[in-house]
C-alpha cells in the first residue's frame, strides 16, 4: 500500500499538498489507506499528463431523472474529463453554467436547454463583472444553476431528488461510486452535504438549494469580514468532518488555544462539548481579538472557509463521500 504523504483532512477537502504536512501517527481515517486515492495524487504532483480519468462500465441501470448535475465556472481540461460527464449524462441530467469562452465546450457536454452563458444575460454578466474577487464568481454560476434546474424541473414536472456540483478540472479516483455513494449518504437520518470542501459537493435538492443565496450574502456577510468574529456552532463542527475546513474559522484564541492540527483539535472539542459550543454561541465580535485557525485564505474573501461559515451558521453538516473524492488537476492553468 502506498504510504500518504499527506494528512487527512488535505486528502478529504481536495487540497494541495502541503509543504510540512506535520502527519500524526494516531490519525486513522479511512481515507488514508485509500490507495486508489493516493497514488493517484502522487501522480498528479509528479507527471500529471499520465492520469487518465476513468470511465466506468455501469450495468445496473439507474432512473436519471432522480440527479442533477451541476457544471460552473471555465471548462478546463475537458480532454480529461468529458467521456466521464457523457457517461454520466446518460444517467442523470447535466447543466453547465459558464462564460462565452467556454460556449463550444458547453455545447459539447449537453443541449443548449441546459447552458446558460454568463454574457448572455446584461444584468448577470454586470453581477459577474462587479464581483471584486474572482472567486465569487463560482457562487454566482451556482446561483445561475438553479435558474437551469428549476426551467427542467417545470417542464418535467416533477423535482429532482438530488443536485451534486463538479468541476471539469477535478480527477475522480472512484467515478462508479459517484451517485451512489451521494444517494446512500443522503439516507442518513442527520445527513447534510456531502463532498470535498467546496470544490465538489452534493446532497439532497432542498439541502443544496440552500446555497444559492450564498452570492447574494457576500456582500453583507463575507466581503471583508476575515479578520472579524462569527458564532460557531459547535455542533455542526463535530456532526462535519475535515473535509469541510471549520479549521479555517476564526476561533477565539481564549476559549481554544492552539490545537497544532484539525484531529488534536477535534479531540479538544468533543471534550470540551457542551459548554465549549454555549461559550462560542454566546460570543460577539470583541474587536481587536486575538484567534487561532490552520489556514489562511484571501485576505478579503476566502471561498473554502465562507463556505464553511455558511454551512454552520445554516446548521447544515458536510462529509466525506468516496464518489466524490480526487483532486484538482495540479497542470489545469496550462489545459485548454
């Protein structure tokens, strides 16, 4: 068995290796013996051109009108990624949300019906325009989805049970896994979301539906507030795992200390439980608060832990799911 380089919470939230990883021998989640998983990440650092997206021979056949798959943001490495999502199409309905460079390779994944060019709405494109850090954008395709989902829906007639958000620039190691997997995740009494931080993720329809007022928040809630306090809800922390980086919050240095990685951390939290999770509801922003976090993102709007600061102010909890676990390609800026 390949040994991982990495910690888990990297392997389950998708992230790029890290340069001093500070492995735990204690850590034994399931991802890390993984192989399929992490032989391929091994590749995608050292000689990416070689990984080869597999397709996988489904022979149980399955009611597509049950998913909707959802593509946002540039259609990069589709010479990698595209069998995959033809061989998903003709299991379950695909929709891409992307600009006007991205037109013909839209065209080339499914009908007109189910693309929307950002250009092609003035009011939509000027949103998009306005956005001060690129990766807002992604919350805005993800809004515009719903606009595709919903159009489908009326003519269909009926719902979809369940949405799941890719990226054509993302390898999946268990591609067989991928509806089944979301399904039976999704048949948990407590389920919420399940996926790889914010890069892909799925769940039930009206879980997912959800986040399409992430964008419009922005704004009010998440422009420049990383430096700022926000109640935590313990609980949806410890009902998540890694793969969502709660890590990243901004924790008040008092109540917590500085737990060295997110399994020493989570440790902290189960014990502390519940008067940890009053402390931290009970919190406001104090000002020029000292906090502890294990990541930093953009200083103005970092995507992964607002979408993490989402989740828990909605109480929504988010999971690792096989089907849905891989990684960006690490050569995708220099792909078509």
């Amino acid at each position: 068995m390949t040994a991982p380089r990495q910690p888990a919470w990297v392997l389950l939230s998708a992230s790029e290796d890290r340069q001093n990883p500070g492995l735990e021998a204690s850590e034994s989640h399931s991802i890390l013996q993984d192989d399929v998983l992490l032989q391929a990440r091994h590749r995608n650092t050292d000689a990416p051109e070689t990984l080869s997206q597999h397709i996988p021979d489904w022979n149980a056949t399955v009611d597509q009108s049950g998913f909707a798959l959802l593509i946002t943001g540039e259609l990069r490495c589709l010479n990698r990624s595209e069998p995959l999502f033809q061989a998903l199409r003709k299991r379950a309905d695909l929709f891409v949300v992307t600009t006007a460079d991205f037109r013909e390779k839209a065209l080339q994944l499914t009908s007109y019906e189910r693309i929307l060019i950002v250009e092609d709405d003035p009011i939509e494109a000027e949103r998009d325009r306005q956005a001060p850090v690129n990766s807002m954008k992604q919350w805005h395709k993800l809004e515009l989805g719903w606009r595709l989902i919903r159009a489908k829906e009326a003519r269909q007639g009926f719902l979809y049970d369940h949405v799941i958000k890719l990226r054509s620039d993302y390898h999946f190691v268990h591609p067989k896994a991928l509806l089944k997997s979301v399904r039976r995740a999704c048949r948990q009494p407590n389920a919420g979301l399940v996926g790889a931080s914010d890069k892909v993720f799925g769940g039930r329809r009206q879980t997912m539906q959800v986040l399409e007022g992430l964008f419009t928040a922005i704004p009010g809630w998440f422009d420049r507030r990383e430096q700022e306090y926000w109640p935590i809800n313990l609980k949806q922390v410890l009902e998540s795992d890694d793969a969502l980086k709660w890590y990243g919050m901004n924790w008040p240095l008092k109540l917590t200390g500085t737990p060295p990685t997110p399994s020493v951390w989570r440790g902290q939290l189960e014990t502390a439980e519940p008067s940890m999770a009053q402390a931290l509801s009970k919190r406001r922003d104090e000002g020029a608060e000292q906090f502890h976090k294990l990541l930093k993102g953009h200083p103005r709007f970092a995507s992964e832990i607002c979408f993490s600061r989402f989740l828990n102010f909605c109480g929504i909890p988010f999971r690792d799911c096989k089907g849905l676990r891989g990684f960006l390609y690490s050569d995708r800026l220099l792909q078509p």
